[in-house]
C-alpha cells in the first residue's frame, strides 16, 4: 500500500470544514489528556461532531474507503490472526486477505504505529479500510461480545481473589470473649474509606474498631 502523507490532523480537517471550533478541539485535547484514547472518539463524545463527519473528513483527505460493516462478513479464519486485546483498544477488525495483503477497517486510521504493529503480526502489507466507531463496536461485539463477556469475568475474579487475599494478608479481625472482651472496648461505625495497592484503588467500609483493631469490609 502507498504510504500515504499526514500531513494534517483530524482535528485540523474539522476545523477547515467549520465542523467543529479552535475552543472545541481544545476541550476535546483536554479530554483526551485525562482519559486517552483517539481525539475523534472525544469529539464525537462532547457532541462537537458526528461519526459520519470524521469518516467523510479522512476518506476525502487521504482516500480511505468506506466500509459498511452492516453489510460485511467477516472471514471466520481471520478472526484470530489480530490479538482481540488490540482489536479491543485500537477499534481495528480484519475484513480480508489476498495474497500478502492483509486488509483492515479502522474507524480512526491515522495512527502510523499501529499500521506498523499490524505489519509485524500479519507479516503482510497492510490495506486499511474506515468505518464509523458505532459499527466496528457492534461487529467487535457481534464477532467477540463471548470471549470479551468471558475476559471480563476472569478480571472479576481475579479482583475477588485479590481482595480475599488481601483480607487475610492485611486485615486482622478478631472476636472478643471474656477477660479479653471487657479489656478492648468496641466501637461500631459504618465508615467510607479507601486505599491503594499495586495500582489499583479500593473501596472499603470500616464497620467497627477497637483499641486493638480494625475490622472492614470491601465495597
């Protein structure tokens, strides 16, 4: 495929087309600074352009072809040539492969990194097709909503299993009798509270304390 010259961002080519406004993209940008993603997924986000704005923006200036994918079907053997991780993070579905050309439809294709990155998984030349963010979701969904469902159940219980560990790692509890009991006094409340391990935030309720211990719960 001719390697094509970007020279203008899609921001710029919104902007040119009185789309969207300077204070618009602006917004967007800042958006994008705090949560990631594609600036195009923002802008259609904040209501400041619509999906078919972007595919007709990058198909007039660097001559991408539309792909329906209402339309389409996937070949069942390409399925797994892209690992679904990516498929996931970049919106990409593979549509077809003839000979050493490995085809592809991409709702934001502006990225030269991830056109290189499908060059090295494919070992093929890379041909990209766009299609809007809406129908790349639904065909992800339609093609892997299973193995996605199944992934983000194993997180959850990954999550469980950590939380588990950590309560009995972390969290001593104790239950008084006795001597012992009149010795440490208990104060029961019902207190929001969070902590941080390994990246990740937590959510707890402390729901009673004494002068030797905590006991909480996570939320």
């Amino acid at each position: 495929m001719p390697r094509r010259v970007l020279s203008k961002k899609i921001g710029e080519l919104l902007m040119e087309r009185n789309i969207i406004t300077l204070q618009q993209l602006n917004i967007a940008l800042e958006e994008q600074r705090k949560n990631g993603g594609y600036i195009s997924q923002h802008l259609i986000a904040l209501g400041f352009a619509a999906e078919t704005d972007i595919a007709n923006c990058l198909a007039s200036q660097y001559g991408f072809a539309y792909l329906p994918l209402n339309s389409y079907t996937v070949p069942v053997e390409l399925l797994d040539v892209i690992p679904l991780k990516l498929i996931k993070i970049y919106m990409i579905l593979p549509v077809d492969k003839v000979g050493n050309v490995f085809t592809v439809t991409m709702a934001d294709p502006l990225n030269d990194g991830v056109i290189e990155m499908l060059k090295q998984i494919t070992q093929c030349d890379i041909e990209v097709f766009i299609s809007t963010y809406s129908e790349l979701k639904n065909a992800i969904e339609k093609y892997f909503g299973r193995r996605l469902a199944e992934i983000d159940r194993q997180a959850e219980r990954e999550m469980d299993a950590l939380k588990e560990k950590l309560l009995e790692q972390y969290v001593q509890t104790a239950s008084y009798n006795g001597r012992e009991r009149r010795r440490y006094k208990r104060f029961y409340i019902d207190l929001d509270a969070e902590f941080f391990l390994q990246g990740k935030t937590f959510k707890a309720m402390i729901k009673n304390i004494s002068y030797r211990r905590v006991f909480f719960v996570f939320d």
